[in-house]
C-alpha cells in the first residue's frame, strides 16, 4: 500500500483513497501519473492506493 500525502507527487495513475486519521475510507480521487496529490479537508488525511 502506498500512502502520499497533499503535494507530494503520484507514482500511478489511478483512484486513489481519501483516508482519514482514524483509518476510515472517506472518498477517493483520480489522478494521473506526475501530477500533486490534492488538498484534504483536513491535514491529519492522507491517500492510499493499492501496489
């Protein structure tokens, strides 16, 4: 499992989970290779997408 947080660069194209601090799934977004992940609503969420 990845994990990427707002800004950092995406390895893969792809959905991406929305994850928040307590580990629950909240949404998910697409994004292409090379491009920055997206703000969260909250700094504690990160993304994750499966390897």
């Amino acid at each position: 499992m990845t994990r990427l947080n707002s800004g950092e660069i995406a390895p893969k194209t792809g959905e991406y989970n929305v994850v928040a601090s307590n580990g629950r799934v909240i949404g998910t977004v697409h994004v292409k290779k090379g491009d920055r992940m997206p703000p969260t609503q909250s700094s504690n969420n990160h993304f994750e997408i499966g390897e």
